[in-house]
C-alpha cells in the first residue's frame, strides 16, 4: 500500500488514489469511522450509498464509479437457425445467480419471417417456468427485444420459435450480464 500522510487530505482526495480495498483503512484516517465501518462490512455499491447517509457525499460518488468501472462483464452470442418449427425450443440455460444488469437482447436476423420469443427462469435449471414479468415477443425480421429478468432465480435461458410452421427464420441471441 502507498504511503500517505494525512493531513487535511479529505476521503475524496484519498479515494483517488488508491483501490477499493483500501477505502475503509482510508476513510478511517479521516476521521469517519462510521463510514469505514460500513466499507468493510459491505460489498462496495452497498457501502458507497451507505456513505452517502453517513455524510460523506464525495467519497460515495468515487466510490461508486470505480466500482462499475472495475467490474467484470459475461458477453455470449447464441446463434440460431430454425427449422421452421412452431414448438419452442430452448437455449442454453444462463446461471446468472451471482450477476447484476443482465439482458437477453434476441434479434430477428432472418429476411422473411418473423419468430416468437419468451423468457423463462428456474431455480434448478430442471424446472422453468415463463417469467411473469416479461411478455412473450414476436419478432419481424430484423426485430429485436430486450429481455430483462424480473425475478431473482438461479438460471434463465430463451425459447424461440418460427411464427410459421415450415418458415425457417435465424436468431441471434445475445446474453450479457456485469458480474
């Protein structure tokens, strides 16, 4: 860790310049206990608005911003051609348990026909059942939605289908998520 001296530096000015897992040892020396409690206890978007409370503004905001910065992101692209077939068919079942802001973005990539699309969730990728939050969409070619889960379970995943029997369509289903 570098070596600082404190002064009249404030939690801002000392959030700078270090990493997130110094913040509680820092903001200790600032004379905000309060706070540093609350960055050690708690998981970092947590603790930033728990700063906010504790009157500490600045250090929340800088806080926030290098932790989404630093976050880890999940990017998969399924893609998909089908046969023409009405019944729903799925796609790889998603664990998105420990990941936030994630979004199934399904586009219709097909020229002539459109295709149906829903979104279901499982607590143990053996059951699904389809998200009640989320209607199931039918997409013209060159269409696309936006899937966002609004449930909390361990695993979801797409089905798709051809709007019309015979009619083969191509999808892109693309799955991204911050860890």
């Amino acid at each position: 860790m570098p070596n600082f001296k404190v002064f009249s530096e404030s939690a801002a000015q000392l959030l700078a310049q270090v990493s997130n897992s110094t913040a509680a040892s820092l903001v200790t020396q600032v004379s905000n206990l309060t706070a540093a409690s609350l960055v050690t206890q708690m998981s970092n978007l947590t603790a930033a608005s728990l700063l906010a409370q504790v009157s500490n503004p600045t250090a929340a905001c800088l806080l926030t911003a290098a932790t989404i910065q630093d976050r880890a992101t999940s990017d998969t692209l399924i893609d998909i051609a089908n046969t023409g077939d009405t019944t729903y068919k799925d796609t790889t079942a998603q664990n998105v348990l420990e990941l936030t802001d994630l979004t199934f973005t399904v586009i219709n990539s097909g020229t002539s026909n459109s295709a149906l699309a829903r979104l279901e969730l499982s607590a143990d990728d053996l059951t699904y059942s389809i998200d009640p939050t989320v209607t199931a969409q039918t997409l013209a070619p060159a269409g696309q939605f936006f899937f966002v889960p609004g449930r909390f379970t361990k695993y979801a995943k797409i089905q798709y289908a051809s709007l019309t029997t015979g009619l083969t369509t191509s999808l892109s289903v693309w799955f991204q998520a911050q860890v």
